[in-house]
C-alpha cells in the first residue's frame, strides 16, 4: 500500500512540477513588471472565476475527449461499462494538480483488491442523474468495471460555481475539504486544474 501510495504522489508530483514549469519561468519585461506593481494583488471583479493567461496543458500519453477531458487507464477493467440509470461505486483520490499536487482526497484502502464491506465506505452514485461533476460522469462512463482511470479535469468540467457542495464527488475530511475549497474559491488567477483518480468497483444495474 505503502509502495503505491509514494509512485501515486510521484507521478502527481511530476505532473505538477510540468504545469509549474510551463507558467512559472516566463521572462516578463521590465517594464511591464513596474505597470503591474500597483496592481498586482488588487481584486479584479471581471477576472473573477476566470483563467485567463494561462496554457491549457496536454500530455501525450493521455486520451483528450472533445469536452476537453484528459485521461488516461492505469489499469484496463475487465467486467462490463455501465448504463445510464445504473448506480456506480468507486473509489477515488482528489488532487489540486494545478496548484502544486495538494491532495484532497485519499482512500486508505488498497485499492486493485476484490469489492468487499459495506457499499456505504465508497463513493457511490447513478449515472445521468448528474449527481457528480461532468468530468466524473463522462470518466466513469466509460470505464469497465475492475477498472482504473486518471482524469485530468479543466474548470469548465469541475464544480459548479466552484463549490464542492453542489455535486459530488465531496471531500470526506476537512483538511481535504480546506485544501479543495482553498483552490476553488481563490480569487486569484491561480490554475483550478483538478486530477482525479478512479477505480470503477460495482456496477448495481438499474
């Protein structure tokens, strides 16, 4: 568990460390540094909830969808893709990979291992009930059941309104709700890019 849990972080890692190399090191002109001195840190009410000046990164080992979502199969299942109406259980990890890989959410169970216990210890929901956020629904729908998938999720596909409590999936801590919600609802232009993982462990037909 252990061993898994340090090469999820290093992934993570390497993955946050490209996106901060990418925006971070970017020679501005003087002059252009003095202009914005006085306004550096005021609060900017058209700029609000928006992304602008930032390069949307896109990584050659993942699959883009057309809605903009990133992922990748860590591990292809083998059971069958549920329907619209079917309820799903999964399991999950949450980190804020465009601000630094902070993680939000972390299941200590092993994860690989047969479904066991109580449906209630997982995150479970019904497909096209849009119980969830876009990304999650579009990821796990098209997963098969056994199955492991990395998604990296634009704003545009994360939480509405930039508010965890409006759909799922919602941190179950409150240090993960604080380091999401930190991020979230940050009235700075930092990036909002989230990276979920998600292992697909039963599909309840409808």
């Amino acid at each position: 568990m252990s061993n898994r849990r340090e090469a999820l972080l290093s992934s993570v890692g390497s993955i946050a460390c490209c996106l901060l190399s990418a925006t971070s090191f970017t020679a501005v002109p003087p002059a252009a540094v003095a202009a914005a001195s006085s306004s550096e840190f005021a609060d900017m009410p058209a700029l609000r909830g928006k992304d602008y000046g930032k390069t949307k990164m896109r990584y050659p080992d993942y699959t883009e969808t057309e809605s903009g979502l990133q992922f990748k199969d860590l591990r292809m299942g083998t059971g069958p893709t549920p329907k619209t109406g079917d309820t799903v259980v999964v399991d999950w990890d949450g980190y804020t990979i465009g601000y630094y890989g902070r993680i939000f959410e972390a299941r200590n169970k092993t994860k690989g291992g047969s479904f066991e216990g109580d449906d209630k210890d997982f995150f479970k929901f019904k497909l096209g009930s849009q119980e969830v956020i876009p990304a999650f629904e579009e990821a796990v729908s098209g997963m098969s059941l056994g199955g492991i998938r990395r998604i990296i999720v634009p704003p545009e596909l994360g939480y509405p309104g930039y508010d965890y409590d409006k759909k799922g999936p919602r941190p179950t801590t409150f240090s993960g709700q604080r380091a999401l919600s930190f991020v979230l609802k940050n009235q700075g232009l930092i990036d909002k890019t989230l990276l979920f993982d998600i292992e697909l462990l039963k599909i309840i037909p409808n």
